[in-house]
C-alpha cells in the first residue's frame, strides 16, 4: 500500500519538530504588527541560536565590512526575512537527532545538504532571484524527507538505498518504487506542517520535478541544477544514488547553460568551506 508523506509526517513531528523560538519567529516575520525589536528579543532566548546567527552575520557568508554584535544590529544589517531563514536553517539541523546512524552517515547527509545549499545560493544570484538566502536554506533542506522516511520506514529506506547503488538508478525512482512516493513529496509535506513560506515548501517538494514547480518553478530548478553539481563534484553515492545526466529543462526555466558547471563549481567552495563551518558544529550534536 503506497505510504501517504502527509500521515508520514503526523508521526514525527514531535520527534522532528522546530525549536518553539523558530516557530514564534516564522508566525512573527509574517505578522506587519511585530517589529524587529520584538523579533530580537525572542531569538535572544536561545543563547546558542543567538550565537550562531551572530557567527554567521560576521561570516563571508554575508561579508558586511563591519561587526555585527548584536542580534538587533542582524535583523537591521540582514533583514527580517532573510534573518527567519537563518533561524529555520540552524534549528532545522538540530530537530533531526532521532535519526538511526546504522543506515545513513548524517555527516555526509548534511555536508551535502550544505553543498546543495551553497550552490543554489550561487547559483540564484546568477538567476538574478532576490533574497538568494533563502535558497540556501532551500537547498540545505531538499532531501529532509529522506531524514523522515528514516525514522518511520529505515528498512524500506534501506533497501532503496541498496537499490540504487546496485542499479544505477535515481534514489527517488527507487522509492516510488519501494514506497509509493518518494523523500521529496515527504519533505514537501514536513515543512507543510512545520507551516514554513509556500515558495520553499514547493521547492523542496518539486525539485526532482521541476516542470510542476509552479510559481516556485525556478527555485526548483535551482536546487535540482545545485543537486546534481554537487553530485559530480563529491561523486558519491551514499544517500543519493547515482549521478545522472542534465535534465535540458533546467537550461531553459534558469536560462543558464551547462558551460557555466566548471565556473559554479570552483565559485562555491568558499562559499561552501564558510558554510560548513557554520553548521558542522551543530550536526556533531545532532549525532
């Protein structure tokens, strides 16, 4: 019987669920009434989430000239928006701790979640996307569901893995297989109830069918050209399958072309290397 990602989920968002200072942050960036004060003393209450978002304020990952030492001086310096997708991609990482390690390396999940992440952040730019920060919380989140499938359905996730390693094939076609949907649909239905921005919940959930994005057509398009790069470059096939030939309809939705693939891929290693430092930290305690 093919497993609906929507009940999927029902069962692990207690496990798997956003910090209540990211929640309140989400609700309040969308609320006109709620000023960056006020947004600021709310994240102030995770000493630890305070301290990243400054790490990452201070990073080349914005490159402000001058140092930002308070949260009110980010949200000011950065932008409320921008800000909420920082939060959400920290606490993100730190709701995932029931994973079982015996099937996936959550390092190497992760490092190439930021991978993906880094890339489609370069990668927007060059798309001309505004706010190109939320592609990489997009990018850094595309295969979450993979990471729920887990924790209810590890052995069917198993032998989908085994799968494709053996045949070659994508790892999503091998889950429709195996389970009737695959970890995009999941993680589509995750950050649905997790009540994130449509935009990023439809990129995550379209990206390996980017043709039914929708509005978040080019945001999808993004973090499967992003995805597959990354692929290339770590060539590896812990977690998600082979890598597998350019769609041609990336080309046309980015209005990018395959001989900018060299250029991306030697651009996003700072990028990348600034990334990891950020959020491999938090992975060591998600372990």
């Amino acid at each position: 019987m093919p497993i609906d990602p929507h009940e999927l989920v029902k069962g692990v968002t207690k496990l798997a669920s956003l910090p209540e200072v990211c929640v309140r942050v989400n609700e309040m960036v969308d609320d006109p009434r709620c000023s960056a004060a006020s947004i600021g003393k709310v994240i102030t209450q995770d000493t630890a989430l305070s301290a990243q978002l400054l790490r990452i304020s201070n990073s080349a990952f914005f490159n402000f000239p001058s140092q930002i030492s308070t949260i009110s001086r980010a949200i000011t310096v950065i932008g409320e928006r921008e800000l909420r997708y920082l939060v959400l991609a920290m606490s993100a990482v730190r709701s995932f701790e029931q994973v079982p390690a015996n099937v996936i390396n959550m390092a190497t999940f992760w490092r190439h979640s930021v991978y993906v992440g880094a890339l489609a952040r370069l990668i927007a730019k060059r798309c001309h996307v505004l706010h190109s920060e939320r592609l990489f919380v997009a990018g850094l989140l595309h295969d979450v569901g993979l990471l729920v499938l887990l924790m209810r359905e590890p052995e069917l996730v198993k032998k989908a893995l085994e799968g494709a390693e053996f045949s070659g094939e994508a790892l999503y076609l091998c889950e429709q297989t195996l389970l009737g949907c695959d970890h995009a649909a999941v993680g589509y239905a995750l950050l649905k109830a997790w009540n994130l921005p449509p935009a990023l919940c439809d990129a995550v959930g379209s990206h390996h069918d980017m043709a039914n994005g929708g509005e978040a057509r080019l945001d999808a398009a993004i973090i499967y050209l992003a995805d597959i790069i990354a692929n290339k470059a770590e060539m590896s096939v812990d977690y998600s399958g082979s890598v597998v030939a350019f769609d041609p309809l990336v080309w046309e939705i980015s209005g990018l072309s395959e001989e900018l693939v060299p250029e991306l891929m030697a651009d996003v290693e700072p990028l990348f290397a600034e990334s990891w430092a950020l959020i491999q930290p938090l992975v060591r305690q998600a372990k």
